[in-house]
C-alpha cells in the first residue's frame, strides 16, 4: 500500500529560497506549496489541510511571532520549522518556547533542512500514536530484562517502541534507580542502530574538568598527562547510541559543545582543529526538573529544546507497586544463579514487607535489598529476617518531631546544607551527594543563603 504524500508549506519571501526548497522537498517526496508572506501562508492553512510549516521568522508584515501564534490558532498540533539567520539564535529560542518544534539557521543545506523536517514528522507521528495509546492502552509489550506489567511502566514501553525506530534525540526523566539506563539500552537495542555501538556515560560520575576530553576526546599535548591522543564518548559512538546520564548536571561550557553536536553532528577534540563528523543518536537523562535548571541559569534554553523532542517520564516504583513481586522474583532468580544457591520463592510476610515499603531508592533499591538477602539467606525462601528495609528513624516517645523546635523549613534547610559542607571539608561534589542534589543545584542553594562558593575545593 502506498503512503499518501505528506503536505508541507513553505513561507519564504525571498522567490530564490523558496523556489529551492519546494524543489528540495518535492524530490524528498513531499507534496510542497509555498507563500511569499504570512498573511499569503494563512489563508493557505485556512484552506487545506498540512501536515507541516517551514516559514521564515523575517517576513514583511506580520511578525515571525505572530504568524506562529496564529498558525497554532488554527491547528495547535502542527509542526512549525523556523528558519533564521545566524545572529537571532535567541528570536528562534523565544519561538520554540511559544509551540515551534525546531528551527534551522541560515545559511543551511537543503539536506539539513530535510533531516530536520523528516524528524519533526516522525515525532508528530510519534505524539500522535501515543495519544490514542492514552485513549486505549491494548497491547502488552514485553522487553528482555525490564519487568513492567502495570498500566504505567506498559505506557512508558509503548513510547519506546514508537521511538525506538526513529533517529529523534529521546529525553528520560525520572528519579534516580528508576531504571533510566535500561529504558535508554532498550529503545537502542529496538532501532536500526541496534548492530551499532551502545556507548554510556553519567555526567555526575566524571569529574567536570574532565568531563569535555571524556565526551569529545583529546589530542595528544592537550593538556599536562596527554601523552597520547584519545578518541571519545562520541567517536565511539557513531553509527549507534549515546545515553549521557545526568544531563543536568553537565558544564556550561560542555553544553555548547553538546548543541553543536546536536545541530551540525560535529565537533573537534580537546586540543585539536580537525573536525570530526559523526553520527550518533543522543539519549539524555535527567533525576532534576530541567525547566527549574532554566530558570536557576544552569542549563542552557537552545539545548534544553533541542533535547526534548520526546520526553519519556520513566514512574518511580512507589507508583507502580503491582510490578514489585515480579521484579523481585526477577532479582531472586538473578542472584541465586549468581551465588549458586537455591533460593526459590519469598515468604508472603517478606512480600507484605515490599509492598508496604516507601521505596525512595527505587527498583535500584528493591535489587539491593533482594542480592543482599539471598547472600545472606540460610534456607531456600526468603523471610522477613532476610529483608532488610532502612527504615526512617523514630523518636522513642512516640512520633519524631517534624522540625527542631524554634526553627522554620527554610532555616532548618538552609543549616543542613551549611552542615553538609562542613563535613566535606567544602568539597561541593561530596556535600551534594551527602544531600541527594547536583552540584548545579548545590551552588544555587548556598547563592540563596549567601554561602560563598568555594570553587577552589570542587573536586
């Protein structure tokens, strides 16, 4: 069965460009119309029907703006491709905050242009699916070693199999040891890069100074120790998947390194002027609020849109406690082939025990807990005995006090972080991972409390 042409609109004023690129797409396949002006483009989308728009942001008239605000009146859902020239990256920004769904600068080829159109497709296709899986969740979907029968972690599975195919950029979100890093191997392993590489990196667990040479590589004399030259995370990584862990905590100056990379899948290694092309699909993930992180300075607008194309939020285990029994027999199976013993099944006391439980360490967590007891297990089930749950303390007169007395949230928050930071010796790197935040979020907090940053202790 032949699939119907796809129907594009081009507004350009400039009869030379927009002649090109309607010559361009209708090679690609597309069915292409064009508009010399805004006012021109919405009677056309009054008219008919498309299924994408590639419009100038400089028009005469109407303003870019404008146009994007009344082309999304009239169909909220339509991809929007801005183009624009170098110097008004920030103008580009600004509309993809208002609903575009990426831009192109120019001067541009016609192959990137195209690459990106085909990209916004596929991910409208994507949204569009995945809203009639809201609709109507059907399909059971099973993968490897990721056990996930609840509604919620089926829904998560649905969106890898649409995007697994695809060469969209995929943003996972959710709490540390939901298990970001075997969704992100998954939707590798289930698209057409899967006989490629599947290169991992976590942004938290390298140091910053040298998180750049680890990401794009060095040249031999880079820096004091470059005794040879090294390729990195991204030259491994072509032709396949590269799922960079922690995102937000990754450097200012590394960011514009990562958007470069995202726009023109290019970059040079530390110390080096060859330029390197490569072709490599990003999985980013994040445990923070990215949007919180955008309003804080720490990430960057530009790279924050170019990375969440589609978004996957990956549910903490507490709210799909129906997949702990299988995801704990999953782990007994697991370890007693491993320690050779032959632990077969959990008491139902045991399994009371991790349902009640919180969970604020996740599926991580729960395998934990569920190696620790099989080790330490003497006979051939696990009881309650074997499961050792951290508990949170308890005041011996009954209830712990919420706060200590004469204190607000904000002061007791802000003497914890001072204590913190004390007891790391002013290491910002070991204050925060005492506290369970990001070095970005770490410094924002002592900014607040006027806690000077002691940069020269950050490793």
């Amino acid at each position: 069965m032949t699939r119907e042409k796809q129907n594009i609109l081009v507004v350009e004023d400039e009869p030379k460009l927009r002649r090109l690129v309607e010559l361009q797409l209708a090679d690609e396949g597309f069915r292409a119309e064009s508009a010399p002006d805004a006012e021109t483009g919405l009677k056309i989308l009054g008219n008919q029907k498309f299924d994408l728009v590639i419009t100038d942001f400089k028009l005469p008239g109407m303003s870019g703006l404008d146009f994007l605000q009344a082309i999304k009146r009239i169909n909220a859902h339509l991809p929007v491709v801005i183009m624009t020239a170098f110097g008004t990256v920030e103008t580009a920004v600004e509309a993809m905050k208002h609903g575009a769904s990426d831009y192109v600068l120019k001067p541009f080829s016609l192959a990137e242009l195209v690459l990106i159109v085909r990209k916004e497709l596929a991910s409208q296709e994507l949204r569009e699916e995945n809203q009639k899986l809201r609709e109507a969740l059907g399909k059971r979907y099973e993968y490897g070693n990721i056990v996930a029968h609840s509604d919620k972690m089926q829904a998560v599975l649905a969106m890898v199999e649409r995007i697994a195919p695809t060469n969209t950029t995929v943003l996972l979100g959710g709490e540390s040891g939901v298990g970001k890093d075997m969704i992100a191997r998954a939707i590798h392993e289930h698209s057409s890069r899967a006989g490629g590489p599947f290169v991992m990196i976590n942004s938290t667990a390298t140091p910053e100074n040298l998180l750049e040479s680890e990401l794009f590589g060095y040249e031999k004399g880079a820096f004091s120790g470059a005794t040879t030259s090294k390729p990195g995370k991204f030259e491994l990584a072509d032709k396949g998947s590269l799922f960079l862990d922690e995102i937000g905590d990754v450097p200012a100056a590394t960011q514009v390194k990562l958007l470069r990379v995202l726009q023109e899948r290019e970059f040079e290694r530390l110390g080096g002027t060859r330029t390197i092309k490569v072709d490599v699909r990003l999985i980013a993930a994040t445990n923070r609020d990215l949007r919180a992180a955008l309003e804080e300075g720490t990430f960057r607008e530009d790279l924050y849109y170019r990375l969440n194309v589609v978004a996957i939020d990956v549910p903490p285990l507490r709210e799909h406690k129906e997949d702990i029994p299988d995801l704990a027999r999953f782990f007994l199976n697991k370890y007693s082939r491993e320690v050779g013993k032959q632990v077969k099944g959990i008491a139902p006391p045991a399994m009371k025990a991790l349902m009640e439980f919180h969970w604020p360490g996740n599926v991580r967590e729960l395998e934990n807990i569920i190696q620790r007891g099989v080790a330490l297990s003497a006979g051939d089930t696990l009881d309650v005995a074997d499961i050792h749950l951290d508990q949170p303390a308890r005041a011996s007169g009954g209830a712990a006090p919420v706060l200590p007395a004469g204190m607000t949230l904000d002061q007791w928050e802000d003497e914890i972080i001072r204590e913190a930071l004390r007891q790391a010796n002013g290491n910002k790197s070991q204050a925060a991972r005492a506290l369970g935040l990001t070095r970005n979020a770490l410094r924002y907090r002592l900014s607040k409390i006027g806690v000077p940053d002691p940069s020269d202790k950050d490793e």
